[in-house]
C-alpha cells in the first residue's frame, strides 16, 4: 500500500511538474491547450491545476470568448511564486548594476550605482544594492530564491576564490562564502563574458546555432566558448582569459607582448590616435569610425590585430561562429564583422562565420538575470 501512494505521489509530481514547465515555457494556457500538450485526461489536468493554484504558483488570468461553448478559463504562472536578482561588477568604473526579476522573467527594477571599494567591502555593496533593489522593487529580501553574480575574473569553486580580478577586496578567499551567508540564499557566480555568451544564446544572433565563440573586446578582453549549450569554464573557471595570450606582430610593435596589448582599450585609442580619431575610450572611437567612410584604415588595421588572436581559437575550436562583442563589439557593428571577417581569412584556412552581437543592451546583466531565472525555475520544478 505504501509503495503505491509513494507512486501516486510520484505521478501527481511529474504531472504537476509538466504543467507548470509548460505554463513557463508557452505563457498563459487554458486546460485543454494544456491536454493537448501533456496528454493528460480532462479530470486529471483540473487536478493539477487546482493543485499548482493551491501551492500559489499559478492562477486564472482571464477566459477565452467569442468560442463555441463554455469560456474556458486561462491559466499563468504565478509571477510572483519566486524572485531572482542578478548582480553585475563593470571595471574600470567599479560599478555594480543590479536587477531583480519575477518568476516570468519581469524586471521589477534595475539600479545601479558606482562603489569605491577602497573603503567598502565587497558583501556590504553587494548586500546593500540587493537590499535597495528589493526595497524598491517592494520584494521581500526573505523571498528571492538565487542571486546570480557576473564578475570580470574567474570563479573557482573549489577555493571559493576569484582570480584575474583586479578590484580591491574581489579576490579575497571565501568571498561569495561570505554574500551567501549575509543574503541566506542561492548565490552563484561567474565571468561576465560567459554571462555575455548565455545572453546571446537565449537572446541574440547565437541563439539556434550548434556552438559558439564569444570573443569580448572592450577595455578588457574575454572569450566565451559555448559547446551546444554548454559554457566551457575549465579546471578552476580560468577558460577564455584570452588577453593573456601571448601575441608576435609583424615589426614586433613595441610593448606588445600579448593579445590584451594589441586590442584592448588603451591599444585601441592609441591606434586611433595615429590615424587621427580622438577618443576617451576603445569603443568610442570605433564608433566614430564607423560614421566616418574615411576612416576604414583604422578598422582594418584593427581587424587584423583582432585576426592574429582569432586565428588561435578557430584553430583549436573550429567552433561555427564567432560573435564580437563587449563595448567595441557593440560599437564596431557590421562594419567591424566585415572587417575582422575578412582579416581573419587572411591569417586562418579555415572558414568561420564572424558575426557582431545583435545585442544593444548591457548583455552581462541580461545573461545574469537568464542564468539566474534558469536557476530559480529549475530548483521550482525540481521542488514539484
């Protein structure tokens, strides 16, 4: 008798874990769209949804007219059955970017505020944007089931350390040990370029396709290596720190001794410089590039700079396509695809898509809040 409740049980389970997967997946149903798509009998889905009504995680949002018959009622995701925050860290500025969403996806609010580390800790600016953020979204802080951090270094789990991050008091031993413990809840990291390359899968030119290389150019650089669907990270979190590569350029410029010298920020308003564009920043002067026909010299000579690091992770990956993103990505646009497109047939037999991010938004904080409602809807079903 006890082994066939446990299996009733077990069912009613799987049943209910169905519809709601389905309600997230489809948005709001009525039950006999939800029969269609479970192949549950007629008496068998009113009792699951009577059931996921119960437990607040969903409810009748409305009813079909202008049908035959009856109306029939429609039925959503609770939105407001879990919350999830993501928190973002952009350098040079030191800006934390925070955002806290609902079950559906809904941002309910978006701040963000620039901190001097040199005198706040990181669990206290990561505490305090969460609380504020909370606050003004008018969420319980006791309700928000996972919180999602993207940082510009690499998570190792292991060590509960972030390496390759250069703000003070990020790379402190036992960090995210510490958030978890202030916030009581889910806390999960990692890099921002990774979080970049989930944003694109789920929202931008990579979505659909088999696999992946997300090269970031902007102040910093990073690449992010999706194999269908999932992110290579490597033994300690450190995959992708391409700016470390060592880099040999015809004249050897001087200075240059890996790839962070040749394409990141500064090298990028200094080769602007010499072909005459005043910029502050990497990106603002491949934007200006990109308005000005005569200035084309300058994007090539940058695309070839971009193609001598490419040329590396098209050898060892062969991945199908190569997204540019980050600031310089965003900025550079199709002019800046086309000319790292043709630069890196020069340098590379093989022949690989190079296409730049359809994202205009901050992307690290988009993949942030799709990594961390991923994570909240997962543990939800897994509850069911």
């Amino acid at each position: 008798m006890d082994q066939l409740a446990g299996s009733s049980r077990l069912l009613r389970e799987i049943n209910e874990t169905a519809a709601l997967g389905l309600l997230l997946e489809h948005g709001p149903l009525t039950r006999g769209h939800l029969r269609e798509l479970t192949g549950l009998a007629k008496p068998t889905t009113s009792e699951v949804m009577r059931r996921l009504q119960e437990a607040g995680l969903a409810k009748v949002v409305g009813q079909t007219t202008g049908g035959p018959g009856r109306n029939a009622d429609v039925y959503a995701v609770n939105p407001d059955a879990a919350y999830a925050a993501a928190v973002t860290l952009s350098t040079p500025t030191n800006t934390l970017v925070t955002a806290v969403c609902d079950l559906t996806g809904q941002v309910r609010v978006r701040e963000e505020a620039a901190v001097d580390f040199e005198v706040t800790d990181p669990v206290d600016a990561v505490a305090g944007a969460i609380r504020a953020a909370c606050k003004q979204a008018r969420v319980p802080l006791r309700k928000l089931d996972h919180v999602q951090l993207g940082v510009p270094g690499s998570y190792d789990e292991r060590a509960d350390v972030i390496r390759y991050v250069d703000v003070p008091g990020w790379s402190r031993p036992g960090l995210i040990g510490e958030i978890r413990s202030r916030l009581r809840t889910e806390v999960s990291v990692d890099n921002d370029v990774n979080l970049a390359a989930v944003a694109e899968r789920s929202r931008g030119i990579a979505a659909g396709s088999d696999g992946f290389a997300l090269l970031w150019l902007g102040d910093g650089l990073g690449l992010a290596i999706d194999l269908g669907g999932k992110l290579l990270r490597g033994a300690r979190g450190g995959a992708g720190e391409i700016g470390y590569i060592p880099v040999g350029m015809p004249g050897q410029l001087q200075g240059v001794q890996d790839f962070q010298d040749l394409v990141g920020g500064p090298a990028i308003r200094e080769l602007a410089l010499r072909h005459g564009i005043t910029a502050d920043t990497g990106h603002a002067a491949v934007a200006a590039a990109c308005i000005r026909p005569d200035d084309s010299p300058f994007l090539d000579e940058l695309a070839i700079r971009v193609a001598v690091g490419l040329a590396a992770v098209v050898a060892v990956l062969d991945p199908p396509l190569v997204v540019l993103s980050g600031e310089v990505g965003q900025a550079g646009g199709v002019a800046l695809q086309d000319a790292v497109s043709t630069a890196l047939r020069t340098v590379s037999v093989l022949e690989t898509t190079v296409a730049a991010t359809s994202l205009t938004d901050d992307v690290v904080l988009l993949g942030a809040l799709d990594a961390t409602l991923s994570a909240v809807r997962a543990a939800l079903l897994g509850r069911k």
